[in-house]
C-alpha cells in the first residue's frame, strides 16, 4: 500500500454516523428497499467474503459506557467502486481491519441493512491477526490478551460497562450527599493505614526509600482535619501479598470519611452505595450458586461473640481468655499463634465458623480491640471498638469505623504496631509522625468507611476478580 502511494493509517477520516446511529436512523427499510441517502462510517473488519462482483464485510464499531458495540454490513459492488478499488479490496482488507466506508444505505435482498460503497479507504491496517471468530479463546488467552477479548466476546465488553456503571453509581451517591472527591499521594514515605505488607521503591530524587500505599485512609484524615467535612476518593491500592480468585497485588479501594458521623451513619451510606450500584447494573436480587442474595431494605447488624456463640453452641463473650478459648481452636482445627491474644482467636475463629454462612448482607459488629488500631473504643464497652466489616455472600466487601481521633491513643496504638513491625511482623503498621501531628491539630468526630469496588463488581456481576480487572496482574509468560 505504501508503495503504491496509500496511506495504511490515515488520520483524515470522519465518520457522519455510528453504526448504531445507522441502525437506528434506517431500521424502517423493507427488504430490497434502496435509498439515496448517503452516510460515512467506520468500524474494524469481523466478518468479509469477497465473491466475484460483489463483496460483503461486517464493520464492528467501539463499544460506550451505554451500549455495546454495534455491527453492520457493507456492500462493494463493480458498479460503485470500479475495477481498480474493489481488486484493491480484495488485495488489502484483512479481518481486523479498520476501514472508512461512504456509500447509501439500503437493505440487501436477504433483509440486512447495509451500506452500499462508494468509496472507501483503509483506516488502520492490523499486522496480527485476530483469533477466529467462532473459536472460543481459553480463559487464560482472555486475560492476557485482553484487547482481542474485547473485539471477540460480548461478555468482556458487558463487564467493562458494568464495571463503569457501578463505579458511576457510586460517586452520584456520594457526590449527592455532599463528599468531595480527592486524590491522594501512592508513593508514601510510611505505609499505614491497614494491615498488609507494602511494596517497597526507592525514590533517586530525594534518594530516599519508599512505599506503595496499602491504603487510603490517612492522607484522606488529613484533608478532615484540614476542614473537608465530607471527603471520599476511589483509588489503586498496591499489597505485596498472595493472588488468587478474590485477591489482587493492585486493586480499586473506596474510602470515605464523614465528619459528626460514626459507624452506624457510615453503614447507612455503604448501603445505599451498594444498592445503587446494583440497580445500575441489573437488580437488588442477586443470584450466586450458594442462593440469592437480596440487597434491598435494611441490613443485618450481627455482634462477633453473639454470632461466635451461636456458632460453637456455648458463650463467648469479650472477657473469655485466651485459655478458654484454645479448646475451641483445637476442636475446629485452629492452630493458635503463641503470639496471638484472645481477641485475635475469636476474629480467627468467627472468620472459620461464621463468616462463610453470611449469605445475606451482615453487618459484623463490635470487634475485639486488636482487629482494627484506627477504630475507637466502644462508648458502651471498653474490649471492643465500634467497627463493623460488611459480609455479602460469605465474603467480606467493606469495613467501617468510629474513627479514632484521639491523638494519645492513637500513638499508643501505633506505637504497640511498630514494635511488631520491629519484632518482624511484616503486615505491622509503622509509627507515623506526621499523620500523628496532624491528628494533634484536631479531627473531628467522623465515621469512615473502606469498600473494594472490585469485589463490589464481583458480587454484582457473579465474576472472577481476574475478569473484573480489565488489565489484571499475570505472571510473566515463559
């Protein structure tokens, strides 16, 4: 094409009409019917078949956040185009190709609606090859090459809008409640926040180590203490742990932090957040292979040591031991850490025996003091904190807090989190002076709250986390 003077990537074509706009403005058209009206259209070669005369080819055109992408068939005939370009199209147009058509629109003698070309030129030309069509590509060939999924399968295309719509759901909640949207730093000289262990980078401007956040959570403190009364940001969270069918290196976190609110204000915005988020992409009543989960109306508040009795079939309260407790373990296979306080084997135990069988939306309440170091103690019991982890399905989706703005126990909490970091605890928080001197400015009380959107995706859509990820994180092929 070079060679003979053509442009294989032009970069002067426009379009008058989509696909779906022609579909749409002409779908009245009886068979055989022809008009003189005259549109220009673009889209990548699906389908072609070139028989003497007269060729066909289906153009597929890109999908939007409302409608997937349409296809429609255009038509070259000897008579419109000439000899010389219709050889040319049988010598140039590849499948996977992006062409540029002008022609009318009509309706063939088998009813489909079609252009009939003018003229044409080539838009792009592909140098790869797409997969067959009609060959269904492996679940692994899907992920990795994720662009041919999305030209090949309907289904890759519905998630990617899904995906958009939820995600679009939730800022018009928040936005209607009054939250501004933020951004927050990922590069962090202290990584705090949750419990994970970090990436770690260096930084040759500064020569300084870094890390990759874990969270959200204390720059978006920083704006509360700052003034923000309603803040909120969805970003990429970075966690150098394991990979597998609900866990990601690089996932999407919502955090958001209400000023004069607490756990129980929170959990009414998470609510309403997750049942718009449904409705944007289907229904409240959700099918999965355990039982349908309904989402609709108000959720569960289940305590941990109620939910843990019930359970075990004895009582389990905040003030049982650790001794108490070790018979527990054995009998369900629990392997007690000698590290671990009778706080940390009800959260083991409650996560084995009861977390699993939450079908319906739960929120798990008042949990032992050493499960969050950013909660506040509870008002009305001083061995619990008021925080509550969201359970849909058997698998937690979000947590929220009574935030902690204590500056004085926060340090101590921290405090105690560094020095298992010291002792070798790689998921341990780091004592952070500079988040600790702003909370000594003043914070007010506030409620916060932490939702994964993958895993939102995940229970609206009934798909993997490698399917929700548009671009998940693969090992490298050998």
């Amino acid at each position: 094409m070079i060679e003979a003077g053509e442009q294989a990537y032009a970069p002067d074509l426009t379009r008058t009409h989509t696909l779906n706009q022609v579909r749409d403005g002409w779908q009245h058209l009886e068979t055989g019917e022809e008009t003189q009206d005259v549109v220009s259209i673009g889209g990548r070669v699906v389908f072609v078949r070139n028989t003497g005369k007269l060729c066909f080819a289906t153009l597929q055109d890109g999908f939007t956040l409302d409608g997937d992408a349409e296809r429609l068939q255009v038509m070259l005939s000897l008579a419109e185009v000439g000899e010389e370009r219709l050889a040319d199209w049988k010598a140039q147009v590849d499948l996977g190709d992006f062409v540029h058509v002008t022609g009318r629109v009509i309706v063939s003698r088998r009813g489909e609606l079609s252009v009939m070309a003018s003229q044409w030129r080539m838009g792009a030309k592909a140098l790869r090859p797409l997969p067959t069509l009609h060959k269904e590509l492996s679940e692994e060939s899907r992920v990795r090459r994720r662009h041919a999924d999305l030209v090949l399968r309907a289904d890759a295309r519905t998630m990617v809008r899904a995906r958009a719509q939820i995600t679009r759901a939730v800022r018009e909640v928040l936005q209607g409640d009054g939250y501004i949207e933020v951004e927050t730093p990922i590069l962090q000289l202290v990584h705090g926040g949750a419990a994970a262990r970090p990436f770690r980078t260096h930084l040759n401007a500064f020569s300084t180590d870094m890390t990759l956040r874990i969270a959200l959570e204390l720059y978006l403190k920083r704006a509360m203490v700052g003034g923000a009364d309603r803040v909120y940001e969805i970003g990429r969270i970075f966690r150098n742990e394991g990979i597998d069918s609900s866990h990601s290196a690089e996932f999407t976190m919502l955090e958001a932090y209400q000023s004069w609110g607490d756990q129980v204000t929170i959990a009414d915005l998470t609510r309403r957040i997750v049942q718009a988020a449904a409705d944007a992409v289907g229904s409240r009543q959700v099918d999965t292979e355990a039982g349908q989960i309904d989402l609709d109306g108000e959720w569960r508040w289940l305590p941990v040591h109620q939910g843990l009795s019930e359970a075990l079939g004895e009582e389990v309260t905040p003030r049982t031991s650790l001794d108490e407790l070790k018979p527990y373990a054995e009998a369900h296979g629990l392997e007690v850490d000698p590290g671990w306080e009778a706080g940390k084997v009800v959260m083991e135990l409650f996560e084995e025996l009861v977390e699993p069988g939450l079908l319906q939306p739960t929120f798990v309440c008042d949990y032992p003091t050493v499960a969050q170091p950013l909660a506040r103690q509870h008002r009305d019991d001083p061995d619990l904190i008021e925080a509550w982890d969201l359970i849909i399905g058997g698998v937690e989706r979000g947590t929220g807090f009574t935030e902690l703005v204590d500056p004085v126990i926060q340090r101590q909490r921290l405090t105690e989190q560094s020095l298992k970091a010291a002792g070798g605890d790689p998921e341990a928080m780091q004592l952070d002076e500079d988040f600790l001197a702003a909370l000594e400015f003043g914070a007010p009380p506030m409620g916060g709250m932490g939702l994964g959107l993958d895993r939102l995706v995940m229970l609206l859509t009934g798909a993997g986390i490698r399917e929700t990820i548009l671009f998940p994180l693969l090992k490298p092929e050998r």
